[in-house]
C-alpha cells in the first residue's frame, strides 16, 4: 500500500506540473542536494532520484526524490519534489493537495514540496522544520 500510495502522489505531482504551463522565472531556490540531504537526515531514510518526465522537467520539476523502495521498512512514506522557484512550487502544491492521504502532510517552502506519510515513527515535525530552515 505504502508504494502505491507514492507513485499516486508523484503520478499526481507531475501531472499537475504538465496543467501548470510554466514558472514564473523566480528565485531558484535551494539545490536538490541540499534539500535530499536535510529531508534525509530529518526523516532518518535514505531517498533515491525518480525519472523526471520530460514534460514535467519542461514545466519546471528539476528532480524527484521518495523512499518507494524502503518505505514500509522505514514505516513512512517521503516524496520530495525540487521545483525551479516558489512560483512552480505553489501552483504544484496547490494540486497535489487533494491527492496527500489524510494522515499525510504537504510541506512547502520555496521550490520544495514534501509529500510525508507516517505509519510508524512520525518525523514529520522534524522534515518540516528542516524543509521549512532551508
């Protein structure tokens, strides 16, 4: 389940990055690096790169990031999304929400969206503190 639940929520994130059309040539914000790193060490997972589809990298996703393959493992679910400024970050963050499971969180700051899932051990506090430091 905890996998379905993150190809759902990415399926859904790249679809809305096709529907949004654009950025708005913003602050590019934090690097991928940066936020896979600070996302990991408040989570306490390791996340792996996802493809970005080419339409979505057209419309402003620069890399993707979950733990699909060691979620029920880690008994959570993170999906990092790295967006190329605010702008992309909010009109994505703004279509994904519905599709966030109920005792998931949403967390936004800049060009990053998480997309957090507990099922054991909740961190999310602590990635959304981190998220939002960055």
């Amino acid at each position: 389940m905890i996998r379905t639940l993150s190809a759902a929520v990415a399926a859904t994130a790249v679809l809305a990055l096709a529907a949004c059309g654009g950025s708005s040539g913003g602050d590019p914000g934090v690097t991928s690096a940066t936020a896979k790193s600070a996302v990991e060490r408040s989570a306490d997972v390791r996340l792996t790169a996802m493809p970005v589809p080419d339409e979505a990298a057209d419309q402003g996703l620069t890399a993707t990031f979950s733990n699909a393959a060691t979620a029920a493992r880690d008994g959570q679910v993170v999906l990092l999304f790295v967006l190329k400024d605010a702008g992309v970050a909010d009109e994505v963050g703004d279509m994904v929400k519905s599709t966030v499971p109920e005792h998931g969180k949403l967390i936004s700051s800049g060009n990053l969206l998480v997309v957090y899932a507990a099922q054991g051990s909740d961190h999310g506090a602590a990635v959304k503190q981190a998220v939002e430091a960055l």
